[in-house]
C-alpha cells in the first residue's frame, strides 16, 4: 500500500506502464498482446497505459489494507481509504464513455489521457471491487450481458460491434476461461437480479463449452456466436490444460455459493446464485475456523450448511428476479 500511495500512481494519477527498454511486453496488463488495446477504430492505444481493471484492482486493494489495519489497531485505515475514494473520483471523471448503447468505461487511458474507447471484457473485473456505484455497476452488467459480449459460450474478450472484433483473435473477441469466471464472479458479488441472470447465463455457457472440450476447458476458445456455431471453435494454439482455465472452475463454485466467512464477526453467510446454471450442487470439505463443513444448495436456491460450525451463525439468503429472502441459524 505504501508503494501504491507514494509511486503507483503516475502523474495522470492512475497506475500505468511501459516498456521503456524496447524489448518488453507492449502491453503489461493480463491482455498482453500487441494489438490489444485499441480504440474503436482499430487504432492502437500509445503508452503509457492505465488499464480500467488495474485500477479496480488497486481500488480493492486499498480497501481490503483498510480493513486489515483496522483489525489489528494499527494506524493507516483512514489513508487507505481516501486514497481509494479518490481514485474512484479521478477514475469517474477519465474513464466513463458513451455510445449509442450507453454509458460503460473505457478499456484504457493512453498517453495523452485520451479514453480507450473498446468495450472489452476488463470492465468485468471492475465489479465488486468498489470502484463503481451501484447504478456504475448496473451499467456494466448490462454491457456484459448484450449479444456483442456473451457469445453464448462465455464472455468476449472484445465487443463484435468493434473494427477490431476477430473472433479468433487472441485478445480481440476470442473467449478466455479465466476471464469470464473472473467476471462471473464479479457479477456474483454485485447482489443484484439482473447481475445474477448474466452470471447464469456466462456459467451455462460455459458447461455447454466445456463438453465440447471433454470438460477441460482451454485458455481460450472462438468467440463465435453460439446461435451460429453448433459447438465452440478450438483456438488453434491454446494450452489444454492450463492452469488459470482450471482455477476457473472454482470460482465459478465459489460465485455460485456466495460464501462469505468473517470469523472474527462470528458469521458465515451463504447466498447462492439464482437462476441456477447447472441444477442442485453439492460442495464438501470446506473449512473454516479449522472446522469441517459441507454446504447443499437445492435446485430452487434452498441452502444446508452441516455440521453448523461451532460458535458461527449461519446466515443464507436466496436470491431471486423478485429480490432476496434471508434467514440464520
């Protein structure tokens, strides 16, 4: 944090990169190729780049030391904290764009401060992270969920509205695992109905996905649209397995039970995702505390939490298009 605070941030007051040596990466976010920030039109981005995604992440991460040195009594809560708001102000002001679609954040800032104008699949990890305002985030859900960005078998990395779409391309409109799973449960903390439909949705495309692929997903797949496509088309050069495509199934289990453990608190609390993508689920030999659990969440959204563990509440909420309904034990 304190590197954050005192360096991270550069004179646009995001943090950004680039390649001063002339032999690294163009790009230094998780998009690493080339060609993958651009702007609408096909041009690419100039460095030095601030990506929306990295300031969501540093926004969380701020946040989360807060509630660290408010724990264990130290001083340093409040810093993190204003300087989180004011990113999230600076942020507001930079990165929001409009198109005939609405209001969603650019992918990037360039070197003049310019917003990178693409609908990417970045402003998916911007949700949960606090960044956003809840109308903010309401605004991303429904970017994320358009036919421009779920292709049916997960989520685009580039909208097909852009110049630059190529459904093969490895940044620009093909379909990462990881990517999407980190979206899905961005969209799981989000809370809201329609947030959960889009998360539904990218999850049951996902499983239809993956039987194609013997049910080990690869780093990425053809973005081609689903109604289009009778199976996802294979990216020519993709690990399978690979790792954060195989770490993608447990956050998906982890966005569908909506665990959220706070030991010190006392509590544990379980809100599941409805719609359910995949039926009823079963997830045993979790822990926490050091105590053994199991969690059962039926097909219309009801939780069992058993053993209870010793000395939590355990509060579960079933969320629905109506709302949600809560109840503890």
């Amino acid at each position: 944090m304190d590197w954050l605070v005192r360096y991270g941030t550069t004179a646009n007051g995001f943090v950004s990169y680039r390649d001063d040596s002339g032999a690294g990466l163009a790009n230094q976010g998780w998009k690493d190729s080339g060609d993958s920030v651009q702007f609408g039109d096909g041009r690419l981005a100039e460095p030095p780049i601030a990506l929306c995604e990295v300031q969501g992440y540093a926004h969380a991460a701020a946040l989360h030391a807060a509630a660290l040195f408010d724990a264990f009594g130290l001083a340093g809560g409040e810093r993190c904290r204003a300087w989180a708001a004011e990113l999230a102000d600076r942020f507001r002001a930079a990165f929001w764009v409009s198109d005939p679609h609405g209001d969603y954040p650019a992918i990037a800032l360039d070197a003049h401060g310019s917003p990178v104008d693409t609908v990417t699949s970045n402003i998916g990890h911007l949700l949960g992270t606090g960044l956003l305002t809840a109308d903010e985030e309401r605004s991303v859900v429904a970017r994320l969920g358009a036919p421009d960005m779920d292709c049916g078998y997960g989520l685009r990395t580039m909208s097909s509205r852009s110049r630059g779409f190529n459904p093969l391309a490895y940044h620009g409109g093909s379909v990462w695992t990881h990517d999407t799973a980190i979206t899905i449960a961005g969209l799981a903390r989000v809370g809201d109905p329609a947030a959960a439909l889009v998360a539904s949705s990218l999850i049951e495309g996902l499983l239809a996905a993956a039987a194609t692929f013997e049910f080990r997903l690869p780093e990425l797949f053809g973005g081609y649209a689903r109604d289009d496509s009778p199976a996802p088309v294979p990216y020519p050069a993709a690990c399978r397995p690979q790792a954060w495509a195989a770490a993608a199934s447990i956050a998906i289990v982890s966005a569908r039970l909506g665990l959220a453990a706070d030991v010190p608190g006392g509590t544990l609390g379980v809100t599941p995702l409805r719609p359910s993508a995949a039926g009823a689920l079963d997830v045993r030999g979790l822990r926490i505390g050091g105590q053994p659990f199991d969690v059962a969440v039926a097909a219309d959204g009801r939780v069992a939490v058993s053993p209870t563990p010793s000395g939590l509440q355990v509060r579960t909420s079933r969320r629905t298009s109506a709302g949600t309904s809560s109840q503890d034990w």
